[in-house]
C-alpha cells in the first residue's frame, strides 16, 4: 500500500492531537490584534493562505499569506509564522534568518531537529503529523487544524467529519474525468488551489483552482462533458446551474452534485466542513493516479522537500 493513503486515513486522529497540543502551544501562536505573515511554499502557501482568511474572519487581526520567496521585507508585522513539512525548504530557511531579530518567527514544523527550528524564536513540531510520501497530506491539514484550534474552532467536530471522509465513496469516479477544477470562496480559496495541487502532484493530471465569484469570468470556458467542477465551503448563486449546461460534473457537499456524500453525511452533520471534502479530494487525486498507473509516492519531477544550491 502506498504510504499516501495510510497518511490521508490518519488524518482524523492527526486533527485530534492537534487539538490537544493547541493549549500548550498558544504562547508561540499569534495573539489577538497583532499583525501577522503566514509564509510557506507549495502546499504550506495554501494552508497559510486558509489560515489568513480564518484568522481575519474570526475579527482576530490583519492577516497575510506569502509563498516564503516572495514576503514583502519592507513592510511591519508583529509576527511571523513558517509552515514547513520538514524545516528544511531553501526559501523558508532563508526568509528565517533575513528576519532573525527584526520579527518574532514561530515555524509548525514536522522534524522538530530540522534547521528551521534553530533559525525561528519559537517552534511548535508536529511530528506525529510528519510523513513519507513525497505528495504532503496530513502534516498540512494538521498545521491547520491546529491553527483552527487556537482561533477557538472545535475541532471535534472536524475530526468526526473526517472519519466519514477518508470511508465515504468518492463523489465520482476518476476515470471518467479528463480534467478537474476545483473552487473556493474566502478561506477555501487555499482549499482548492491545495486540491488541484494534488491532482497535479499524485496523477500529472490536468487540474486547476480559482475564486469561486471568478470562475465565471473565463475559466468556465473549459467546462465541457467529461470534465469537472468541485467546489469548497459556500458557492455563489447559480454556478451549479451554469456548470450543468456546460455539461460538466458538479460536485459539492451541500448539494446533490454529491449525492452519494450527501447521503453518508445526512445524519445530523450537515454542511461537511470543507477540510473533511480535502480529504476527499486528497483520496481523487490518489485514485486519479492509481487509475492511470502511477505511483502517488513518486510523482514524477519530485522531491520531498526543495534544497536549492
């Protein structure tokens, strides 16, 4: 079995001992009010992202997420916070010592012996999150879970969401999909571009992300029979109807474009929290690979993490 799908099915029990790190952890986590950069690369960009629009929503504070080689040095914030698998990203490590001693820097990190940890003034490791496969998964989700934790979001509820995910049917099947693009509004937005990343990652398979109120403003001119649209969280008003006479395939949690979730999830836990409907895009884009012969532990052009010369 391939370590992906023991990775993704672990996720509910990763959510949870998140939870229970959150309290111990919150002295190395933003305050309320202040400032604050979120920074990763790749997949931890996407998190950071969905952490920025939780963080601002819950009236917390000013909130940015920066892919790690692009943060604006020249501008203030009261603190940082690094998203690294494995603490040893060229771009992360960098921007941690560039910034040793002007912010204060807290790196989630899977390795808590990685060098990341000696660059940042604050770490909090999530080793039980860490992972083998190259295609990241459960550290990811759990660095946001435990981001969702400290905003005071409960997180046993998430969990209990997610161990339908990772037994529910998939919305549908992969192998009659020749291109996927997946949407989100506010937070979710990190969502899909993570969902989309997956399907690239694990299956060199076509798929793309956009703003949900934006897709109608040119990306919907792909849609056709034979592809899909697969939203996250809230959808604007009519976009279901206007995927349907594309011909594409709609898929989204809160409608019967996902029959087959809606009815494994009806029982009293309605709407599904979109980090659980990740895991199920986690698990399309494993059977994506797994349908055209690929291993989605070694997803081609790879490397668990980026250490550049």
């Amino acid at each position: 079995m391939a370590f992906v799908h023991a990775e993704i099915a672990s996720q509910p029990d990763c959510w949870r001992e998140a939870a229970r790190l959150a309290p111990t952890a919150a002295g190395q986590l933003p305050r309320p009010g202040e400032r604050v950069a979120v920074v990763g690369c790749g997949t931890s960009w996407f998190m950071a992202a969905a952490y920025a629009g939780l963080r601002e929503s819950a009236g917390q504070g000013e909130t940015d997420a920066f892919q790690a080689s692009e943060f604006p040095t020249g501008r203030h914030y009261d603190r940082l916070i690094a998203i690294t698998r494995s603490g040893t990203t060229t771009e992360v490590l960098d921007l941690l010592a560039a910034l040793r001693g002007r912010i204060p820097t807290t790196v989630l990190v899977g390795d808590p012996d990685s060098p990341a940890v000696a660059l940042a003034d604050a770490t909090v490791a999530l080793p039980f999150a860490d992972e083998r496969s190259v295609v990241q998964t459960r550290f990811a989700t759990t660095a946001l879970a435990l981001l969702r934790a400290h905003l005071g979001e409960d997180l046993g509820r998430l969990a209990a969401d997610a161990e339908v995910a990772v037994r529910a049917p998939l919305p549908i099947d992969p192998a009659r999909i020749e291109q996927v693009t997946f949407l989100g509004r506010g937070w979710t937005v990190g969502l899909a571009q993570e969902a989309a990343l997956k399907c690239r990652e694990a299956a060199t398979f076509w798929a793309e992300a956009y703003p949900a109120m934006d897709y109608r403003h040119g990306p919907i001119s792909v849609a056709a029979p034979g592809r899909l649209v697969w939203a996250f969280g809230g959808i604007p008003d009519g976009l279901p109807e206007d995927v349907a006479a594309t011909g594409a395939a709609f898929v989204h949690s809160r409608t019967h474009g996902c029959r087959t979730v809606l009815t494994s999830w009806a029982a009293g836990r309605n709407p599904v929290d979109p980090m659980a409907d990740l895991i199920l895009a986690q698990r399309f884009a494993v059977a994506l690979a797994t349908s055209r012969g690929l291993d989605p532990d070694a997803p081609r052009h790879l490397t668990r993490s980026v250490v550049l010369a």
